[in-house]
C-alpha cells in the first residue's frame, strides 16, 4: 500500500510538559486508524501537527501528494458554516447527505443556521466534509452529541470509505 501520510521524530511540549516524543509513523492508503488515550495525552496536538495548525518541536509531517485534500472534524460543536458559501459550494451533495444523517432543515438560511443544536450542527459539518469528498478523514471526537441514526450512518461511511482515516474516540463501540 502507499502511504499518504509519514511523521518522523516528532516532538511537541508546552512548557515543562513533553506531550510527543520521538514519534514516527507511517499511515497508508485505506488504513483506519483509531488514536486512543486520557485527555491531555497528545491525540489532538499530534492532529494539530498534521494540519499545520501548530509546529513540532522537532520531526517533520510528510503527505503524498504534497496537496492531499484532508477532511477535518474538529473536537468541537462550533463548527463555522456559512449557508450560502456551502450551498453554492456543495449544493445537492450537501443536502443529500444532510437528509441521510437526519438532519431535517426547512429553510437554508442563516438565521437557521444560528439555532441548529450542537448534534445538527455537528450533522451539517460531517455533511460537508462527505460532499467535499477529501482523500484523509481526521474526526476528532465524531459521535460527540451524535443520535443513533448518525453514529449508524458514520461507522457505515467510514468502514466504506476508500481513503486513510483517523479517528479520535472515547466511545468503544464506534
């Protein structure tokens, strides 16, 4: 299998605290791969790393190709959407997916948009990603605030998903 994604000796602290040490890995094309631990022991600062957002001390992240497209969930339920950029951008796939998570929208506008629940919130993003069909998955905490229809619709896209993934999970089953 090729690999996509090829970290080597990385090394992250914050302050006194060593959060990463002398961590390589290899991830390869279809792979799934879950980052399991306790709060605070280097799962998202080592997505942090992956994604540009923060540098490592020391060690280098390298992505083949170069421009590999990622899908990002974040650790959160204050994903940032705006209806008229995901329509425009995503339209019909956007909708569909919406509607397979269980997402019934009746109007898409801001002002709904600004009173959908942290689960409809975090449907409408995981919709987006779906529709955005990126070549690496990295969901950080995905079935956070999920129903059972979105946790069910989640393992089944992953588990068909074609690309390399990570996921970061406390929930066992998933």
């Amino acid at each position: 299998m090729t690999t996509v994604i090829q970290g080597k000796g990385l090394q992250k602290s914050f302050g006194e605290r060593e959060i990463l040490k002398d961590v390589s890995f290899d991830i390869r094309q279809g792979e799934k791969i879950g980052l399991v631990g306790w709060n605070g022991a280097g799962k998202t600062t080592l997505v942090k790393i992956l994604l540009n957002k923060i540098e490592p001390d020391k060690g280098s992240v390298t992505m083949w190709p170069p421009d590999l497209s990622l899908g990002y969930l974040p650790q959160s339920t204050d994903y940032s959407l705006s209806i008229d950029f995901e329509l425009s951008e995503y339209g019909e796939k956007l909708m569909e997916t919406s509607k397979l998570l269980g997402l019934q929208i009746e109007r898409w506008d801001e002002e709904d948009l600004a009173h959908l629940s942290g689960g409809e919130r975090l449907k409408l993003y995981l919709a987006k990603i779906w529709a955005n069909a990126p070549e690496f998955l990295i969901l950080d905490e995905p079935t956070n605030h999920l129903d059972m229809q979105g946790v069910n619709w989640l393992i089944e896209e992953v588990n068909d998903y074609a690309g390399a993934s990570i996921i970061i999970s406390h929930d066992r089953y998933f």
